[in-house]
C-alpha cells in the first residue's frame, strides 16, 4: 500500500511539472502575441527604456537629463524622437532604476547593433522582458507551494493564475523593466518565507542575501521590499528562533547583516547617487516635478483611497495597459479570496482539507502569510507614495507582489472551498486571457494619444511577420490545452490522496 502510494504521488508531481512548463509555454505564447502586435514605440515609456540600455552598453550610466545617442539604423527610433513633445521627452527619464535589467540585457543591444535594426534593439528589448516574467511565474510556482505546506498542486495554480493576468501580457510585452521586478519581487519574499519555514538553514540565508541584491539592483521599490523581508525574518529569529537569547540574537544578526552588507556592496553607491543627483533614492520628487504634476494629498490619504485600490484591482484583469475591459464578478471574487485568506490565518491551516493540529506549524504558516501581507503592504506604499506626489496609479507599480497576491488567491480560495475554487479561478481568468488576445491588428489605425494625428508612416508597422505571430498561438494553445490537463489531474490526484489518507487515519484511530 505504502509502495502504491509513493508511485501515485511521484506520478502525481511529475504531471504537476509538465504543467507547469506548460503554463510557461502558455504564458510566452500570450505575451509574445502582444509584443508582436504592438507597433514600435506604441507605449510611451519603451523609448527611455531603450535609451537606459544603450547607455550602458556603451559603458554609460544614464541620466534623466541627458538624451542617449541613436544608431543611424535605428531609423525607427529616431522617427520617435522626433515625435517628443518636448524635451523632457527626449532624455533617459528612467535612470532613477538601477542598472540591472540594463546589465542583463546589454548583449541584446550589441546583437542589434551588430544587425543594424531599424528599431534599436526594442524588440529583443520586449521579448527579455517576457523571459524576465516566465522566470517569475516559475517562482510563483515555487513560493506558493512553500506557503501551503510543500503542495505543488497550490503551486501550479498559482502559477497558472499569475500567467493570466491580463494586465501582465500587456505589461510585459513593453520594453520595460517589469518582468525583471515581478521576478525579483517574487524570488526574495519565496526566500522569506522558505526562512520561516526551514528555520532559517544556511543555504535559505544565503538564498534571502543573494535575491536582496539583485532586488537591491532592479528597483528603489523592490530594495525596500527586500529590507522589509529581511527585517522580518530577522526579527522572526529573534523572536522564535533557538534558545538562549544569544543564540537568538546571533541567528538575527546573521540574517540582517548577511542580506544587508552584501546589498550596501553591490548597489548602495547607486542610491547614493541618486540622492546627489535628484534628492532622494527613487528619484521620485525630481520626477515630478519635471514633469509638472501637482501633489494630491499625503501617503496616508493615497493608501486608505479605496476606490484607487479598487481601480487598480480591476485593471489588473484588462489586457490594454491604459484600457478597462474587465470580467464579470471581480468584487465577489475579492470578497471570497480575502475571506478564504482570513480562514487561513485564523486556522493556521492552508487548504486542500488539511487538518493538521502541530501547533508550530499553524505558527509557521501564520508567520508566512504575515510575512506577505507585509511585502504587500510595503509596495502599496510605494504606490501611494508615488500617486500622493502626483503620479498616476499604474497596475504594474504591483507586479514586484503580483506572485505573492496569486499565491494569497490561490491559497485563499483552497481554504473557503478546498480544490473546487481555486481551479475554477485559473481556468476563468485562463479563458478571459485567451479572449482578450489581439488579433488582427492594424497598426495603421492605431492612434497614439501623445500625437496630433497618425503617428510616423515608419512606425505604423508590426515588428514581426505573420509566421511568428502564428507560432506564438500555436504555443498558447498547445500550452493551454495541456496545463488545463495537468490542474485537473492534479487537483482530482491530491483530493483522491487526502481523502485516502483521512479514511486510513479514521480506521486507525481508538475507538
């Protein structure tokens, strides 16, 4: 029986890993669709973003005032210089990020440069930045299982869930910075938790420092999110870890300072001049200002606005980066993920009928749900902080927590009706992505709202042709059609395994 058991759940995993590959593929394949679909230069910020990776390949940090060089193929992009509105538009206004995803990406730029494309290098650009977020939906994958216990069934569907986020294919599709963030966002707080939950080993230490610093070179809000997590963990040892209070003390002290010299290293002198340059970290006043926007209210006004959180929560489904075509049933779906997330936290149990009474494993897994709620937090308030001097509030200001709030749904909604709900979230926002891909674009119809009319006749054009575009669906499908196979399997195999298990420990059990 042991013997049959054991082969059932080796069977069981290896199904989960061949859907989650294909939810990767699936994820690619709808990214990828939107990336080719989008005439050059459409998203306003792709320009800077280019202009950042330039710079570095060539050996430069960028500044926010400084207008990059083009190469002379690059007739594309010089044709979008040309439509700046003004000169504010013309420099790298994305240099208050760290260099990072410009470092990663720098290669690309001299394979560009080596073809002569007329775009710069923006689609190799849009494509890393597709490849960046497949990374974090793996990490989706393993940070929502470490939440539930080890359960790649909660994983996979989550993993499911983060890669059809629609807002996501549009996001992610740009030559943006994005899927570098949602990635590393991800991989520290997966590090978090897999110190609260393993007791904090050498190696899961080790693990949190090395994904602080490559958080600590994606982004100020990332940065912050990494500190925040290690100031937690750190205090979780000092206050759960091995007795006596020395030892406590010591075990803290080693997180602390393991995660933050190696970050103050690797990236500090870039805050540092970024606080020489424009006057604070982020960059954020400077910004702000040069671009003219006006303060609307304090942090604290911004994060207890409920109808903006409710705003970006909704947009958050819609495949369009400034649209609003959303789904049906968006508010009770919040409703149910949150209550399930309260039952969780109340039990001390995830979901999937676990009825495990070990009192340090309800402890644990509290901590490890506090512990994301507090990354959630700690970008909320970026967010705030951003739209209170004046910014706009943008979905994808969210993506460093996008696995985390998929793991919170997934584990959520497993706790409120166990198997049944969250299968039947991944396979509904599954299919709404899949209706919302673009198809049949004509870029020539496209009108840019920073134009006067239509925008340049060269860049009225698709970056690719129709063969790839026809790969891309057929990755979609082949992707979609086996990861809906592999949950299903999946979630029947793991509710068959409770279930026998339950009914073994019944029949063992005294009279």
């Amino acid at each position: 029986m042991h013997g049959l058991r054991t082969a059932r759940a080796r069977w069981r995993g290896a199904i989960e890993l061949i859907g989650l590959v294909a939810v990767v593929v699936a994820f690619i394949g709808m990214a990828s669709i939107h990336a080719f679909q989008q005439p050059p230069f459409a998203p306003p910020d792709e320009t800077a973003h280019l202009g950042y990776a330039h710079e570095i390949a060539d050996f430069r940090l960028p500044e926010i005032d400084r207008a990059p060089d083009i190469p002379d193929s690059a007739v594309q992009w010089a044709a979008e210089r040309s439509t700046a509105r003004d000169e504010r538009y013309l420099g790298v206004w994305v240099a208050n990020h760290p260099p990072l995803n410009y470092v990663v990406t720098a290669p690309l730029i001299w394979l560009s440069d080596a073809t002569d494309r007329a775009d710069g290098g923006l689609l190799y650009m849009r494509l890393a930045n597709v490849a960046m977020a497949a990374v974090g939906v793996v990490l989706t994958f393993a940070l929502a299982g470490e939440l539930a216990g080890g359960s790649r069934r909660v994983g996979l569907l989550a993993a499911a869930v983060v890669a059809a986020v629609p807002q996501g294919h549009g996001v992610f599709s740009q030559g943006l910075n994005d899927g570098m963030a949602f990635a590393v966002g991800t991989s520290v707080i997966w590090a978090g938790v897999r110190c609260l939950t393993r007791g904090a080993a050498r190696r899961d230490v080790v693990l949190l420092a090395a994904t602080s610093v490559v958080a600590s070179g994606t982004r100020a809000a990332t940065m912050l999110l990494a500190i925040a997590v290690v100031g937690c963990v750190g205090a979780w040892q000092l206050a759960r870890g091995p007795s006596p209070v020395r030892e406590r003390a010591v075990s803290a002290l080693t997180v602390w300072l393991g995660a933050a010299i190696p970050m103050a290293l690797a990236f500090g002198w870039f805050y540092l001049r970024n606080i020489h340059l424009y006057g604070d970290i982020g960059a954020s006043d400077y910004l702000l200002r040069r671009f003219r926007r006006t303060r609307k209210g304090s942090v604290l006004s911004m994060m207890t606005r409920g109808h903006m959180w409710a705003n970006l929560y909704q947009r958050l489904t819609t495949p369009a980066t400034l649209g609003r075509r959303v789904p049906p049933g968006l508010t009770i779906s919040a409703i149910l993920m949150t209550a399930g997330v309260v039952g969780a936290a109340a039990t001390g149990r995830p979901g999937g009928g676990a009825t495990g009474d070990d009192p340090e494993e309800r402890t644990t897994f509290r901590a490890a749900l506090g512990l994301c709620t507090i990354a959630v937090v700690v970008i909320a308030a970026t967010v705030a902080q951003h739209v209170s001097g004046g910014g706009n509030a943008y979905p994808r200001y969210l993506f460093p927590v996008l696995g985390v709030l998929a793991a919170l749904a997934v584990v959520g909604l497993d706790r409120l009706v166990p198997y049944v709900a969250p299968l039947a979230l991944a396979v509904a926002l599954g299919w709404w992505a899949i209706l919302n891909l673009p198809v049949d674009v004509d870029p020539t119809r496209i009108r840019r709202p920073r134009d006067d009319g239509a925008p340049p006749v060269i860049l009225q054009v698709l970056p690719v042709g129709d063969g790839w575009r026809v790969a891309a669906g057929v990755l979609v499908a082949i992707g979609a059609i086996v990861a809906a196979v592999a949950m299903l399997a999946s979630t029947i195999g793991d509710a068959r395994s409770r279930r026998a298990t339950t009914t073994e420990a019944t029949a063992m059990s005294p009279v």
